[in-house]
C-alpha cells in the first residue's frame, strides 16, 4: 500500500494532537477546554477500545514537532460521519472519563482497606 493510499484511509493521532501542555503551533488540535494534560498512548489506546474502534499502535513514531521525545501516535480508520477534531474531542472526553473512574477506584480501594484495618485492630483489641 502506498503512502498516498494510506493515508486516504487512516487518521495518524498524536498523544500531542490533546495535550493540555502543547500550543496550537506545536500540535495541539482541539481547544484547551477539551485538552488533556499529559495523555499517553495506552490511554489513547483505552479510549478507542472503549468506543469500540480499531486502532494500530505504532510506539516507535515520534510528532514531526516533538521528534525529541517518542511517544508513538496511534492510526484510526477515517470516519465518514465525523470530522478528526470531532474524534479528537471525543478522545479526549473519553480519557477524562476513564482518569476519573480510576481516581474513584482507588479512593473506593483505599476506604474499604481502612475499614479492613479498623476490623483488625477490633479483633486484636478483643484477644
């Protein structure tokens, strides 16, 4: 497959196209009300997984304006319905999502271990 077919085919997403941190002029392609700060591409990854899209993750690319530091992009199929800042924004509000779950996890992990430990001591101070 060509270049020019492959890429009539497959959006190529950054981790700096919804970083928080970069400027429009570095990458960044959706507004900072929308933005992550510091997405990684397993994130990325577990965003399209959860929308349930194909994705192909290339971890040895770098972003033509961050070549300094690899972060790897991930390639979607192009969608006809939709417009690659639309995903993007989509992509973004899916990460968000998934941080706040994993914050409630552990704050719901760490009640119920102190609740474990308040039993404990009961126990000990019993015998």
């Amino acid at each position: 497959m060509s270049y020019v077919e492959e890429r009539n085919k497959y959006w190529t997403i950054y981790p700096e196209h919804i970083d928080y941190r970069f400027s429009r002029r570095l990458g960044r392609k959706i507004s900072l009300d929308y933005a992550v700060d510091d997405p990684s591409l397993e994130e990325i990854a577990d965003a399209c997984k959860s929308l349930k899209i194909p994705y192909v993750i290339e971890s040895d690319k770098c972003h033509p304006g961050n070549w300094i530091e690899r972060k790897g992009r991930i390639r979607v199929p192009k969608m006809t319905k939709i417009s690659k800042r639309k995903f993007l924004k989509l992509l973004a509000y899916r990460i968000k999502q998934l941080r706040e779950k994993q914050i409630r996890v552990r704050t719901e992990a760490k009640k119920a271990e102190s609740s474990v430990k308040k039993v404990l001591k009961k126990i000990k101070k019993r015998r």
